[in-house]
C-alpha cells in the first residue's frame, strides 16, 4: 500500500511568456512545505515538556550554586526521586527514545505533507494514518492570506491560507519560506486571473547585507511594500484616530455602563463581594483592546492589479489580497460616538468562512477600512468599486482606468450620500406614513440605482449606506406585514452571500418596493452578462476596440446565470423585471431611468 496516487494530470499548456506557469512552485508536481515545519505546528508540546522538567530541577540548580538555597525540598518532586533511587540512566534513555520518536513522526508527518499548484487548481494532501486531501479551484478563489505569528517570523517563514466560498473550504499552506509565501501568492493570482503575459520575477534583486542583516530587516520589512506589490493606491489607518475609536464604541459604553452598576449597588447594599466580579470583566476588556489594538496597527488598504491588498498587524502580520469581483456588499457605516469627528468604517460581504478554526484573521473577511474620514472612505471605494462595478459599466474589454471611470458616478453618490435625507441625491425615500415604522430615519430611507450598483440609505442615529454590485445580486426578496399592509408600506431585501453587511430597507412605499424589486432584477442579468471579474486580466490581450462586442456576446453565453432565470413571486432571482398575472402586487412600473 502506498500513500502516493498516481501521476499528476499534465499541466495546461502555458502561453508563451507567461512566467507563473513555469514558476517551479507552480509547475503541477508536489511540492513539500518549509522544513521547520513540523517544529512550529508541534514544537509547542516539546516547550510544554522543557519547561515542566525546567520547573522541577529549579530547587537542583539554586542547590548547587547556592549551597542550602534550594529552600524545603518536596518529596513528590520527581526528580529528586529519580536521583535518589539510581534510575537517572534509564530515565534518560526514555527522554531520548521519546524525541527520537517525536522527531520520527514530526518528519514522517512533513514527508507526507505535500501541495502542488497547476493551472485549475491547488491541491493539498497530509496525514499519516488518516490521509486528507483538499483542493481549491483557481476560478473559484476568494482572496489569498498570508499571515507572520511572531515565532514563525523570527525563522522566516509564513502561512498562506487561500480562501474558498463555503464554511470549512479554505486550504492552508503553514508553513512556508517568507519570499516562497509571497511569490506562491503572487503566481496563485497570475494563474487565475487569465493573464497572457507577466512579469513575475523580474525588476531588479535586492542586495544582500549578509544573512543576519537580511533576517533582521525581513522580520521589520512593512505588511505592505507598495514597490514589490505594484500599489497604485494605497490608504492607512492613523493610529492615534484607531485608539480613539476604540475608545469610542459600544464595547467601552457597555463597560462603563457595568462599572457605574456595581458602585450604584456597593453603595446601596454596602456590599463589596460584587467587585470580586469586576476584576475578571477588567481583564477580559483588557485583553479585548491590546488584541484588537495590536490586529488593527497599521492597517493599509491598496490598489494593485490583482484585487485589494490589505495588512495589518503588529506583533504577529498579515496581509491579504482580494481578487475582483469577490466582495458582494459594502457597507460605509457611522456609529453615534463617532458623528461629531466624521469618522466611518468600511465592511464587505464575502463569500468565505473559515470554519474550520484555521483561519485567525477573520477580521480581514469583513473590515476594510477601520475607521476613517470621509476623504479615507473616498480612497477606499475608488480602490473596492472599479472592479465591482466598472466591468458592468464599461465593459469586459475595458483597461482599469476605464473601469475606474465607470465607477466614479457610484462613488461620488456615495461620497455626497453619507449624510443626506430626503429625496437628495436622487434617492427614493420612505412616505411620512413610513414615521410609524421608522420615527427617526423615515426621511433617510431610501434607494436609487447607479450605473452598476443599487445603493441603500439607512439609519439616521446610526447611519449606513449600502452598495450593492448588480452582478453580484443573487436574488430579491420583498416582503410586507399585516401594520405594513395597512400603511401601504413593504420591505426589499437584495440578498447577496452572507456577512456583516445587511442590505435591506424597509418602510418603502408599495409601489416604490414593486419598482426597486423589479428594475433591480433586470439591471442585474444585464450587469451578470457583462460580468468579467472572475478572470479580471484576461481583458489586457484584448488590444482592437471590436473584440469588444464579441467578448461580450461570449461572455454572456458562458455567464452562469443568464436572462432565463424565472420570476417566482415576491422572492426572485434577478429577471426580466415582469410580475406574474395572478401576483398581489399589480402592474409593476416599468423600468425607467435611476432616480
């Protein structure tokens, strides 16, 4: 019996010039991952042991320096009872027969650990007794992570985890060398984005300083280097505004609000046993700061041409690269505390969930950008929207700076959209009936279309504006109670993968519901034919302006859902925008120009 299947499928054919797919971690062999490897995913049992045995010979060793210094001696003390009894030899031969044991099965269980990459997929198999075998389809991508805990950096390696849609589907390379992790990455996305050409490896090489030099600045090298990642944007978080956010959220609120209970208690009662119970809260909300201090230290958010690059991270790194076309909402958001500083926070909808555990960077799934200015939330929307909304806009052929240019009119709505009501802007808002429903944020509420998008206004104490990518909707869902039915009021909701990022509004007029559900489906199977992201460079070998219509027409037919998804009812996958003769809803408007 072998552990080994047979021959690897030959690699697709590369085109010429094309350097990912000679790359020799992407050639489709097996590769093995960093030799330290089995030291840094096991290595914490044999530290657990070193210290145990280090604890019991602390009373030896202040003994033998310090004559009559080794205190009372406690006669359960193991050591003390193996030298006592002449068994020191044969418990050494035991200590190294358990590391030779030990190390056999750290390197057996690396032998075994193996990945390869090959134009359509990464494939990672391990285990020994039971074998595991995980692949991830390059097409199928959602973003790639490479994150640097402290120890692991110290000896210059990295985990890169490549993130799937679905729970418990990501695929994690732990560990591998730091430049390996990253020019792996770098490959990963070539390979999938449908490049004919790339310059991967080329550009000049960095001197050495030596070996230890190079260690030292590799361990303080910046999460985001915009040099080596081509960054033609980039957008960080000031520090001194992060420690003030944090200090300014419902966490602290909650805290202080807690505090101020238990003194009103201790000084009705004269009880002081409640403060027993304030320590560990302290410690716990301690521990909560420092940690999400130390992820959230600089934090960058950049532009490159594989999608958004994010790092962050303090003590232990990470940074993660977002292709195109993998962010299906995204919310500009405003809590109370932070309205008189214009301060926002920037969160997405993904189609990825750990759930395995594996991942610890979760917080790279749904904030982009923690806290900012509405001039930072500009930067970031012109780095986030080009790639959502600009292909739908343009075109599939289109270069990026076209895209961004398909994309400006929705970030400029955006941008004069964070703090207005009514129908400014262009926005369909909920009627004055809709004040029984939403006293304070009636006026706010509201929806329009952009080229692209569909943009929700929400909230007035806690304000929020959601952009919806129409190639992105997966399907509309309106819906309307019985205090709803007798206000002539309804609720939509386009829904999109799950996350963070709700993008429903409520209290709408029928009418204008009807309108926002049908014009919403139809926009969307226009924007899913022209839908390119999922291969974001293949648009670069198109040079002749009239490939552009044929790109198109293919596009659409090999688009995988086209203008023959069905109308079910109130609840639909985006369609042709007619309601069904027996529907409770009536006629509904015809699509006219985004209001």
């Amino acid at each position: 019996m072998t552990f080994r299947p047979g021959p690897p499928p030959p690699t697709p054919p590369s085109s010429r010039g094309n350097a990912a797919a000679a790359a020799p971690l992407t050639d489709g062999e097996w590769h093995r991952l960093h030799p330290l490897t089995p030291l840094l995913k096991g290595g914490i049992f044999l530290i657990v042991i070193l210290g145990y045995v280090l604890n019991s010979l602390r009373d030896q060793v202040v003994e033998l320096f310090i004559p009559g210094g080794g205190g009372r001696q406690d006669d359960g003390d193991p050591v003390r009872y193996v030298y006592e009894h002449g068994v020191v030899g044969w418990v050494l031969l035991g200590i190294v027969v358990l590391l030779v044991v030990l190390i056999g099965l750290f390197y057996l269980s690396w032998r075994m650990h193996e990945f390869r990459v090959t134009g359509e997929i990464v494939e990672v198999r391990s285990g020994v007794l039971f074998r595991t075998n995980r692949k991830a389809r390059l097409d199928r991508i959602q973003g790639i992570n490479i994150s640097r805990p402290l120890v692991p950096r110290v000896f210059g390696t990295a985990k890169l985890e490549i993130a799937q849609a679905g729970n418990d589907a990501n695929v994690q390379l732990a560990y591998l060398g730091t430049k390996a992790a990253d020019d792996l990455r770098q490959r990963i996305l070539v390979l999938a984005s449908g490049a004919k050409d790339d310059e991967v490896g080329s550009g000049p090489a960095r001197a050495s300083n030596g070996r230890l030099q190079d260690r030292v600045d590799e361990v303080f090298a910046p999460e985001l280097d915009p040099a080596a990642v081509h960054a033609t944007r980039i957008v960080k978080v000031h520090p001194g505004r992060l420690i003030a956010s944090m200090l300014l959220s419902g966490t602290t609120v909650f805290i202080l609000l807690a505090v101020a209970a238990m003194i009103v208690s201790v000084s009705l009662t004269g009880e002081y046993g409640i403060l027993f119970g304030l320590f560990p809260a302290v410690i716990g909300a301690g521990g909560y700061y420092v940690r999400k201090f130390s992820r959230s230290l600089q934090y960058t958010i950049a532009e490159t041409r594989d999608g958004i690059r994010i790092g962050f991270g303090l003590v232990s790194t990470s940074n993660e690269t977002l292709p195109p076309g993998r962010i299906h909402a995204v919310s500009v958001a405003q809590p109370l505390l932070w309205r008189p500083f214009g301060w926002w926070d920037v969160r997405i909808n993904r189609a990825t969930n750990a759930g395995n555990g594996a991942s610890n960077n979760q917080q790279v799934s749904s904030i982009v950008l923690p806290v900012g200015t509405a001039t930072d939330v500009r930067d970031v929307l012109d780095i986030i929207l080009p790639g959502l909304v600009g292909t739908a806009v343009m075109g599939p052929a289109a270069s990026q700076e076209q895209l961004r240019e398909g994309s400006s009119e929705a970030v400029n709505v955006v941008d004069d959209s964070l703090t207005t009501t009514g129908d400014r802007g262009g926005f369909v808002h909920s009627p004055r009936r809709g004040a029984w429903l939403r006293p304070f944020a009636f006026r706010r509420n509201g929806y329009r279309f952009v080229p692209g998008a569909v943009l929700l206004r929400l909230g007035a104490v806690w304000r929020s504006l959601v952009i919806v990518p129409l190639p992105r909707v997966q399907s509309i869902k309106v819906s309307q109670g019985p205090l709803e039915r007798v206000l002539r009021l309804a609720s939509v909701h386009v829904q999109t993968v799950q996350g963070p990022v709700s993008a429903s509004v409520g209290a709408l007029d029928a009418r204008d519901a009807q309108r926002l559900w049908a014009e919403t489906a139809e926009r969307a199977v226009e924007a899913a034919a022209a839908d390119t992201s999922h291969r974001w460079r293949e648009r670069e070998a198109r040079h002749q302006p009239g490939t552009h219509a044929a790109a198109t027409q293919a596009d659409a037919s090999t688009a995988p859902h086209g203008s023959d998804w069905t109308t079910r009812g109130p609840e639909t996958a985006p369609s042709t925008g007619t309601v069904p003769p027996d529907s409770p809803w009536g006629a509904v408007p015809p699509p006219g120009p985004a209001r």
